[in-house]
C-alpha cells in the first residue's frame, strides 16, 4: 500500500491536533469569543498546510523526474494526490485564502476587538478607519501597476496578479529570512540553557525582577485610567441618553479595580495566582454585562418608542462618545496587560521556587506532578535536553548552509536537498521535507513571538488577548508562502512546470527583480544574521538600545538575578506588592552615564509609587492606608501626569 495515503492524513491530522492544543495553550479555548476561537483556529491550520501539501507536490515532483530519467525505483515514490487539476484548485484556495486573511480578515478583526466600541458596529468601523491607510496603500500600490502595465502595453489580469503577489512576496520574505536566521541559532541556544539547572534557575529570576517592574508600571497606568473613568461617572447626571454607556464604564471600573486589588494586595505567590487566574477581571468582556446593557437597551426602547430612542442614540455626539469609548479601550487593555505581566512573573517566581526546592530536597508537590519536576531536573534529562540541543544546532547549520549556497544552480551544495532527492524509502521523503518545514517554521515564527514589534502584540500562556493571537495569526500567514518559495529553491525545484506550487506562482516573474533574483541572493542575509546572532551581537546590539537580554551583559544581569531572588523571597514570605517598596529596586538603573540636560531632571522620578485606586460601586475595598504613604482618598496623579507609554521598559523592542 502507498505510504503516502496514510503518512499525509497523519500529518494534518497531528497539525490539527497542535494548533488546537497550541490556542488552548495561549488562551483557554472555553473562556475566549468564538469568533476569535474559531478564526484563528481556522488560519493556522489553513496556514500550516503549506507545510503538509508541499511535501506531496515535491514528491510528485521527484517522481516525475525518476519517470523522465527511466529509472527502476520510481514505484517507491507516493502516488498520493497525483491530480495536476486538484492541486492547483486546492494551491490557489490556499494562497489567496491566506492573502485576503493577512491583508483584509485578520486585521479586520485584530482593530475590532482593540477597539472601545460599545457595539458591534461601533467596533467594526473602530476597525474599518484605523485600516483603512492600509488598504489605500494597497489601492495604490494597484493603481501605479495598473499605469506601468498600461504604459508598457502589457496588461493582463495574470500580470496585474503577478505584481500584487510579488510586492506581497518582497516584504513578507524580507521578514522571514531574518527572523528565520535569527531563530536558527537562538532556539537551540535557548534548548541548551535549560540543560542547566543553574542557568534555568538564574533566567527565572531574571525574568521575574523584569516582569516585577513591568507589572508595577503596568498597575500604575491601569490605575491612573481608572481615576479619570471614576472621575467622569462622579461628574455625570443621569439624562437617560449615555446611561447605558455609563453602566458598561462603570462594571468595567469594577472589572479593573478587583484586578488591581488582587493584583497590589495579594499576601503570597498562591494568593496571587487565585486572584488573578479565578478573576474575571482578565477576561474580555462579561457576558452578563452584555446581556444587562441589551436588555437595558431594549426596554428603554420599549418605554420611549422606536423613534423617540433612534433620535436619543443619535443625540450623543462624536466627542461624548470618542470619549466613552477612549476610556473603556484604556481599562480593557490596561487589564488585559496587567493580566499578562501577573501571569508572567508568577510563571518565572514558580518556576524559580520549584528548582530550589528541587536542590533542597524538599519539593511540595505530591503525586504525579512530584514524578513530573523529578523527571526534568535529574541528569538523564538534563543530558536528553542538551543532546535535542545539538542536534537541532546541527541541523541548523545544514540550513544555513544550504541558503548560503542555493543561489549557485549548476551544482546542489546543499546536504538536505541531497537527501531529499536520493533514493526514497516508500514515500518517507514525504515526512523528512515535512520535518525540515515544520522546524525552519518554529524557528522563524518563535523570533517572532519573542520579538515584541512596536509592544503591539504580546502572546503569555492562558492571557492572551485576542488581538494578539490574531497578530500572530496573521503574521503566521505571511511566513508559510515565502517559506515554501524558499524551500523550493532550496531544492532547486523553483522552475515553472518542476511542481504544481511554483506554477502558480509563478505569475511573480512578471518583476524578475522580485519575483527571480531576490529570492535567488537575499537568502544570503540568513548568514549574516546566524553569525551575529550566534556570537550574540544582535543581543549586544539591542543591549546598548536598553533591551536587555538574558545572557549578554553579564554584570547587569547579576543585579537583575538578584532582584529576581529578593522580590520571589519577599512574596514568598508573605509579602505584598504594594509593599516593595521596601527595596531600591531602581537602584542600578538610576545612575546616570552622562548629564542630563533640564528636560531629563524634570521628568526624572526615581521612585515608583502605588496609584491611589479609585473604587466603582459594588467593587472590593482596598485597605484605608497603604505602604507607599497614600491615605484613603488622596491622589497621586493630576489629569495631566498620565504615564507615558514610553516609561514602559518593555516599549517598542521586546525579547522574551
């Protein structure tokens, strides 16, 4: 029987299986919006079956090639899917899917779900106006090749299509060669320091002081939000147009407060993670509070008439509403963010307190989670870890190495495409491609999930927020086309006619400087990036631009372990939040290199203080004195000292 009929269904199938566990991961698939639930399900197995048909098209390919040479063994190539007809159908469902999915749905729905709209209209023009700049670049971008393609009396629909898939192909595959040589080298890098228990213990640490500070920071700006919302529910008398619009300000003020209460007032590290993960402050929205405001709506509706309620909704102004929906957006995201720094320093204080109770001897666990920290701290593991590592590196390299060299076409330099066209094994070229795709894939997708672009999305185990799962998603779409150009003219099969995948692109040729030769020599930037990443230079680099970096700067890192070691301690014993003040955190960052000039002194605060929270009706109440001197009542902040989205050390460029 043909391997390939069972071999390929097993692989979609495991894709399947890894993207719902993979979602679930990110964000408990019970607790998220089924729109989000389902479509970004749906694009990511639509995207990862790039790489499960390609295998099979590249097969088809080789066979093709053994029929033409008359060799012998062309009987072991899989036979499976061996319909030119049917694979172009199910290439060209795939890429425009994939298309309209990265250009139009998904950041359709990423600016919906960001928006502050208090309706589902509201949200999906929120959405139409922050992209509509891109789809008029896009617009014009058609309309210039539309004037090139006339001028040269050259137009065609084929062409028209060929221009807007190579433009798509020179960005997305500029992206992806550098992220892919990047995470070339740092994934098993990043495989290898978990093959110490020191070195995991000490990025524990690390990170949890990072994620310390970010939380403080983060709490602050949600508690500033907080006031000005509580403000404008204090100075607002009922007039029966806004009173919806009121009531879903003020459950989110309580939605924030009770998060921030949890959050600042928490005794213990178990404390926290109850207050956070079993409150539905981190959630998107309540449904309660959606079916209150609907019912609310209707029997207002039914009390004032059809019309009489049309003309109160269109009474509200552009500006009243603006602002309605600018501070429900505020305390969404702030919660949304705090949610996500909580959990992220929990995982990394856990995680810290389970190794040292591991070398203590002394691990509070019981049952099969005791077997389970047992299994991957002792040494056979440790050593399984670091094996995977070098293997992985290795395997890397033979990558590396082939992008290096792919450009020269006489001669195949590359020891995988070597191996892909030797002598096959009944089909199992099919799963050897399939792993190469799927590893060059985690490579370059896991840069990108740790490199947090411009701090917009921002992915944390069960607090992921929908707008960046569908980043992701979208981001996901855009790798898995580039990938499969790369990996056939990897394996010099990148020739029109060679297989079903490159004739459908083929149509790119149309700009040979995009859609021939820069796919032919850019991949040479995959060196580059791979020998700075790999001497840790990319890190240094970012280092100097105040991104710190497990790892590189030694010195400063120590002081950050050690912070790391302190805040754990502290909470570990009883400790709060609030009160850690305790400790000069800032101590080491504060020491300036040069002197700053009038501007910097002014805007110079040494100190991080615990905003006042302002409490909604029917929220918990905070204690009437806090540890950074604010009583009940007072107020740190004016309108007008707003933290800056810049003070945010985690801003722009981000690693994990």
């Amino acid at each position: 029987m043909d391997a390939g009929y069972i071999l390929f269904p097993l692989l979609f199938l495991s894709i399947v299986i890894v993207v719902i566990v993979f979602y679930n991961y990110l964000s408990p698939i019970k607790r998220g919006p089924w729109v989000c639930v389902v479509w970004c399900i749906f694009s990511w197995i639509m995207t990862l079956s790039y790489i499960c048909f390609l295998p099979a098209d590249y097969n088809l390919h080789l066979r093709r090639e053994c029929i033409r040479e008359e060799r012998s063994d062309c009987g072991s190539y899989s036979t499976f899917l061996n319909n030119k007809t049917a694979f172009k159908i199910i290439w060209n469902i795939i890429y425009w899917g994939n298309f309209l999915n990265v250009w139009v749905t998904v950041p359709f729905f990423q600016s919906y779900y960001k928006s502050g709209g208090f309706t589902k209209a509201q949200r999906s023009l929120d959405s139409i106006k922050e992209n509509i700049v891109t789809y008029l670049l896009m617009l014009t971008a058609a309309v210039v090749a539309v004037i090139v393609l006339l001028s040269t009396k050259m137009f065609t629909f084929e062409r028209l299509l060929g221009v807007a898939m190579a433009l798509a192909s020179f960005l997305t595959l500029s992206l992806y060669v550098v992220t892919l040589g990047y995470g070339l080298i740092d994934l098993p890098r990043l495989l290898w320091r978990k093959g110490s228990i020191k070195t995991t213990k000490d990025n524990h640490a690390f990170r949890a002081a990072r994620y310390f500070e970010s939380l403080k920071k983060e709490s602050e700006n949600l508690a500033h939000s907080t006031r000005l919302v509580q403000e404008l529910i204090d100075n607002y008398e009922p007039d029966g147009i806004h009173d919806h619009y009121i009531e879903d300000l003020n459950t989110e003020l309580a939605m924030s407060n009770e998060l921030l209460q949890g959050v600042l007032g928490s005794s213990s590290l178990d404390q926290l993670k109850i207050d956070v993960l079993f409150n539905p402050s981190g959630a998107d929205t309540s449904r309660a509070l959606k079916q209150r405001i609907e019912n609310f709506r209707r029997q207002r509706e039914i009390d004032l008439g059809g019309a009489e309620f049309a003309d109160l909704e269109r009474s509200i102004t552009r500006s009243q509403l603006k602002t309605f929906k600018k501070h429900k957006k505020q305390l969404r995201q702030g919660r949304w963010i705090v949610s996500k720094s909580t959990w992220s320093f929990l995982n990394h204080s856990n995680s810290y307190n389970t190794i040292v109770d591991y070398n203590n001897n002394a691990t509070k666990e019981v049952g099969f989670q005791r077997f389970l920290i047992k299994t991957r701290y002792n040494k056979v593991t440790l050593v399984l870890i670091r094996s995977t590592a070098v293997i992985m590196f290795l395997f890397s390299l033979l990558i590396i190495w082939g992008e290096s060299v792919m450009f020269i076409q006489k001669y195949d330099l590359s020891p995988i495409s070597l191996l892909l066209h030797a002598k096959p094994l009944h089909s199992w070229n099919i799963l050897f491609m399939f792993i190469f795709l799927f590893y060059s894939a985690i490579c370059a997708l896991s840069s990108l999930i740790r490199l947090r672009l411009f701090n917009i999305y921002r992915l944390v185990p069960h607090q992921s927020d929908p707008p960046s799962l569908f980043f992701l998603a979208c981001y996901a779409s855009m790798f898995m086309s580039p990938l499969c150009q790369n990996a056939l003219v990897f394996l010099h099969a990148d020739k029109e006619g060679q297989s079903f995948y490159g004739d459908v692109i083929s149509v790119m040729n149309v700009i040979p400087i995009i859609g021939t030769y820069f796919q032919l020599y850019f991949p040479l930037v995959i060196l580059l990036v791979a020998i700075l990443a790999f001497f840790n230079l990319t890190d240094r680099i970012l280092s100097c631009c105040k991104f710190q970096r497990f790892g590189v700067d030694s010195a400063r890192n120590k002081e950050s372990i050690r912070k790391g070691e302190t805040i754990i301690a502290s909470l570990s014993h009883g400790g709060t939040i609030e009160s850690m003040n305790l400790i000069d955190f800032d101590e080491s960052y504060i020491t300036p290199t040069s002197t700053p000039d009038s501007t910097e002194l002014a805007s110079f605060e040494p100190e991080i203080h615990r905003p006042n929270l302002i409490r909604a009706p029917n929220s918990p109440k905070r204690p009437p004195k806090s540890s950074f001197g604010t009583s009940k009542g007072e107020s740190l902040m004016s309108a007008s000292d707003k933290p800056s989205s810049s003070d945010n050390h985690l801003d722009k460029f981000s690693f994990d």
